[in-house]
C-alpha cells in the first residue's frame, strides 16, 4: 500500500505539479494551492524558487502589493490588462500574498499540534536561507527567529513549543533563546 501511495505522489508530481507541457497557473490565489501541494510533497526547493521567480518578478517588475493575476512572461504594458479593459486588473490582493504562509508553515517549519497553538511545534528548513530575522505570530503570543552566521536561535514568550533539530525534539521554553 506504501509503495503505490508514493508512486501515486509521483506521478501526481511529473504528470501535473512539474510538467512544463500542463498550462500554468498565472493567479497568485491559485499558484498558492499548487506550491502548497509541493510543499506537502517535499519540494521546497522548488517552493523556494517559484517564490524567488514569480513574486519576486512580480515585486522586480515595481509591484508593491501582490496583483491579482500575473504572468512574467508578458510585456510591461500587457501586465495590467484584464477583463478586455487595458488597465482592469486589481494591483492589491491579499491572498495573493501566500509566500508569507508557506514560508512559515513549511519553511520556518511552525504548526499547532493542538487546537489555538496550546502547543505547536517548529521543524525549520532554512537551508536556503544565510541570514534572517522573522517574528511569527501565535495565539497569545510569537515566536522568533535569528538566523545568523549559520546559528538558528529561536525565542517565544508562550509555552508548549517543541522543536525538531535533525530527528530530535527539543522543548523551546518560555522566554529562553533556543540555539541550533
């Protein structure tokens, strides 16, 4: 049962998810389910680049809000086209804005382990990443990350954190820095 689980996973995976012949998705709302599902298939370094390719092209192309459609193989004055009218395209959606969630869902690696973060868990993947600084939001409380001269120091003010390092799970305590 396993095996035909992963093999459906991967076929899944070359046949739709990486297959330059299927037509591409061009809304950031739905690039959103796309790059969640290869998030849930372990792809995170193709996360990591459709991230970098396509909101950063958007943000390279002068956007300072996520659009509501966007193809970077298109021309400038072609951007803002929609609907049949040249400038009919909504430049401010916020659910477009979906690299902020997969970066701290699969990224930094935060998830509830019980119902409104009683406890939650931290399993980061921050191999792309040389330096950052990042504060999550939680109910009643945040968590904090440093990452800084290959140190990944995390910090919360609320308890119940756990986090996993290579296999290991560490409690992240209340107030105390967390240094991987």
């Amino acid at each position: 049962m396993q095996s035909a689980v992963i093999k459906k996973k991967q076929q899944i995976l070359s046949n739709v998810l990486l297959n330059n012949d299927v037509t591409q998705i061009t809304t950031p709302y739905f690039k959103f389910f796309e790059q969640d599902a290869l998030c849930k298939l372990g792809q995170l370094p193709q996360v990591y680049r459709t991230i970098e390719e396509y909101w950063g092209s958007m943000i390279r192309k002068g956007a300072t809000t996520i659009w509501e459609e966007y193809n970077p193989n298109l021309s400038d004055d072609q951007q803002y086209a929609m609907y049949g009218d040249p400038f009919g395209k909504s430049l401010c959606h916020a659910w477009g804005a979906s690299p902020v969630y997969l970066l701290g869902r699969y990224f930094f690696g935060l998830r509830p382990t019980k119902p409104g973060y009683k406890t939650f868990e931290i399993n980061p993947h921050l191999e792309k990443f040389k330096e950052l600084e990042c504060t999550l939001p939680i109910k009643d409380g945040v968590v904090k990350f440093n990452l800084k001269d290959a140190k990944l120091t995390i910090w919360t003010n609320k308890t119940g954190g756990t986090v996993i390092n290579n296999g290991i799970k560490i409690s992240l305590n209340k107030n105390e820095e967390l240094i991987i």
